[in-house]
C-alpha cells in the first residue's frame, strides 16, 4: 500500500486493490473480505463515494478514471 496524503490509509488501500486485475470475481470477494471485513456490496458503495474524492483522483487518476467510466456505463 502507498502512503497518500489527504488520502486515509483504507481509501489508499482501496485504490491498491483496484489496481489488480481479477481472473475470478470469487477472488475478489475474498480479498475484500480479507482485507476489509466488509460485505462485497458494501466495499463497492465506500468505492463509488471514494473516486468521487478529489484526493482519490490526485492519488491515482488514472484507476479512479476507469472506475468513474465502468460506473457510469
């Protein structure tokens, strides 16, 4: 995980974890879990909130880009 400023470290890790690419949503789920402890259906609300964050963009614009996209569609 990298250390963002204006960022809190779980948004950060969030950012980590999208990152990734995913061979099976399975997979996913069970990282987040792991990771988290949250509901997969929970994880994806706090995401959609974070890439709204202008700090989330200033961190990695070009995930929250994608993400903003694959919302959006």
């Amino acid at each position: 995980m990298t250390a963002t400023p204006g960022l809190p470290p779980e948004a950060a890790a969030m950012l980590d974890l999208e990152r990734r690419t995913w061979r099976r949503p399975v997979a996913k789920q069970q990282a987040i879990r792991a990771a988290f402890g949250w509901t997969p259906t929970s994880y994806y609300q706090r995401l959609n909130r974070l890439i709204d964050l202008p700090a989330a963009w200033a961190a990695d614009p070009i995930t929250v880009k994608r993400l903003r996209a694959r919302r959006d569609a």
